[in-house]
C-alpha cells in the first residue's frame, strides 16, 4: 500500500560562519567593492557560484543572483493587482499550491506579512504563464519561485522567474512532459559509465527516475528541509547549464551507492530509500563530483547512450512479445486477430514494466499525478 510522503518544514536555522564561508564573503565584497554599481563580469560570477560555498549568505545574493540571471534590476516591469490574474485558467490550482507553501516560509513570520507574500508568489506564477501562453504551469514551479521571492523580493524575483522559464525550465513547462521523461534518462549512462554494478542493481530494481523527478523540477527545493543547502544549490544551478541537475542526482546516487547496494532489489524498497534525502549529504562534496562528470562526459556522449538504452530495451520487447505470441499460435484451438491483438496489448503492457522506457514515463506520470493533487511526491510501498 502506497502512502504520501508529506513535505518537511524547511530549517531556516542559521549556523556559524565558518573559516571557508568568511574567507569566501570577503573576497566577493572586495571585488563588489572594486566594481562598477556592484556588477561583476559573468565569468566571476559564475566561478564564484561554482566554486565551494558559493555566494554565502543572502545580502549578496540580492546583489548578484539577477545578474547571473542577466536581470537589469533598473528597468523591472510593476506587478499587477491580483485580482488583473484570477481569470486564468490556472488561477485555482496556482493558489492552492501556494496555500500548500506555508512550510517554505520562515518559521514565526507575521501572518499578514505571510499572507501578502502568499499574494505575491501568486502573482509571480500567473504573469509568468499568462505572458508565455505557450509555457505550461506545474506543480513544484512554486517551490522554484517562492525560494527567489524569499531572497530578493517580488519584482526581481519575477524577472528571474521568467528568464528560468524560458531557459532552465523550459522542458518542464512543455505541453506534455515526454521532454523531462527523456532527460531524466541520462542519469542512467553516467551511472553505467562510473559504477555498472550499482546501474545494473538500478536496472533490475525497475526503481525507474520518480525520486528523482522532484529534484529535477524544483532544484531540490522541495525535497532538502535546509534553506541553507537550498540557496546553496541555486548559487550553483543559476551559474550551470539546464541540465547540471542530473549530474548532481547522479553525484548523489554515486556518494550512496554502497548503501544502494545493501537495499533489497526491488521498486518499492529502492524508491523508499531514494526517495528521501540524508540530511547530511556533503553538497560541497557532491558539487564538486557533479563539475567532475560534466567535464568528463559530454551531453552528446550520454545522449547516445540514451538512445541506445532505448533502442535495446525495443528490440528485447518486440523479440519476447514475438516469441509468446508464436507459443500461443501453437496452442490447439483457433486464435482469432482478435485474440492476437488482446495478447499483443497485454505483452506490451507485461514488458514495458521491466524496461527502462516504461519505468521512466511511469515514474513521471506518477510523479506529475502526486503534485497535482497533493504538491508531494509519493513513495511508494511505505508501509
């Protein structure tokens, strides 16, 4: 039986400066000091937020996440008033999910104060899809949006809502969600290419990519319980290409293998254990595994290998589905076209839940199921 896993409360505890973090924000305020109106070149900027600790701390974020997002932060357009938005067609689940948020914001915020930024990541998700109809909201989108509304105020976090929208999100904001299926496949050829026992465990567990899907859609943000961790990730994910997320999941899958491999191979127990985060994974650690598979494998490299995957897992489907509709044709008694054709549909139906195609789009039709109606992601076979 398959229960919800709810959403933890985010920890908005504040922890010392370390030695690393203080030698880091010294250096970025000296080169903001340095600059011209606090604008850093994007080479700088992008090595900064690469690079251990990142941007450290909030105030700088305000100053350099909108350049990194190429935000022009002195020509930002006026939010309308609420009520301009409620007539989309997305208005009611956009408010429920931003109902569901209230885990997200800091804990002992004032309620009005609640309540009016409650207002304003509404406005920020519907002006968004009402200006690019094409764009196709989705459950997990607020918990991208309520993080930069969080950081650096409405109007700036709205411009870079839109720049991610049309640029790292662009996939997932597709009609259908066959692009995001896809991309999370490319986590298997970089799993293959650096552990094949742990990828052949994966394989044979038919786990599929559902515990990854909400970290590939909100960055992590849904699934890590540390603000802390949370700007960390976006520091690093504002500054990398769209697809860097999958590196990381595959950093991630990599720094757990042993544990992976101690679990009984099965769905529900690997989905069970993947599905949750430690809370104390060494993202530092894992970034820097993460910079490490995107120099070593290219995007065309695992691509091809993706299709491959595809390819054999087609060609295994169509030889067994052949071979048990030859063993039905010699049972005695006729078979009709349309016994043949009930027999082909339920093979179909039989295999393609041992491939890796079929796994996947499950795990994204599941997925996108449990944010819809619950903005969690489920796990299954909790008891």
């Amino acid at each position: 039986m398959s229960k919800v896993r709810y959403q933890r409360p985010l920890n908005f505890e504040k922890s010392p400066e370390s030695d690393g973090e203080l030698r880091k924000r010294q250096e970025i305020e000296g080169l903001i000091e340095q600059s011209i109106d606090q604008h850093l070149a994007l080479d700088v900027l992008v090595k900064l937020s690469v690079t251990p600790h990142g941007l450290v701390n909030d105030h700088l974020r305000r100053i350099l996440w909108p350049q990194l997002a190429g935000v022009d932060v002195n020509s930002l357009e006026l939010a309308p008033a609420l009520d301009k938005l409620q007539l989309h067609p997305e208005y009611n689940q956009v408010v429920l999910d931003v109902n569901r948020s209230l885990k997200r914001f800091p804990p002992g915020i004032p309620y009005e104060q609640r309540i009016a930024l409650q207002d304003q990541l509404t406005v920020m998700i519907l002006r968004v899809i009402h200006k690019y109809p094409n764009l196709r909201y989705y459950q997990g989108y607020h918990d991208v949006a309520v993080t930069f509304l969080l950081v650096v105020g409405e109007e700036i976090a709205y411009a870079i809502m839109e720049h991610l929208s049309k640029t790292h999100f662009s996939e997932c904001m597709q009609e259908t969600m066959e692009a995001t299926q896809r991309r999370l496949m490319f986590i298997w050829p970089v799993i293959k290419f650096e552990n094949p026992e742990l990828f052949k465990f994966l394989q044979r567990s038919t786990v599929g990519t559902l515990f990854a899907l909400p970290w590939y859609l909100t960055w992590f943000g849904h699934s890590l319980n540390s603000y802390k961790a949370v700007v960390r990730l976006y520091d690093y994910f504002l500054a990398s290409p769209i697809y860097t997320p999958i590196f990381v999941t595959a950093a991630i899958l990599l720094y757990r293998s042993n544990e992976i491999l101690k679990e009984d191979c099965d769905m529900a127990s690997v989905h069970c254990l993947l599905s949750t985060l430690p809370e104390d994974l060494p993202f530092e650690e894992l970034l820097k595994t993460s910079n490490q598979l995107m120099n070593k494998y290219s995007l065309t490299v695992v691509e091809q290998d993706v299709e491959k995957l595809i390819y054999q897992e087609k060609k295994q489907r169509t030889a067994e589905e052949n071979m048990v509709i030859e063993r039905r044709r010699k049972i005695p008694g006729p078979t009709t076209a349309n016994q043949i054709s009930s027999i082909s549909q339920w093979l179909t139906n039989m295999f393609t839940s041992k491939s890796v195609i079929f796994t996947s789009a499950i795990s994204i039709v599941v997925g996108v199921c449990a944010y819809y109606y619950k903005n969690q992601y489920l796990a299954a076979g909790i008891s």
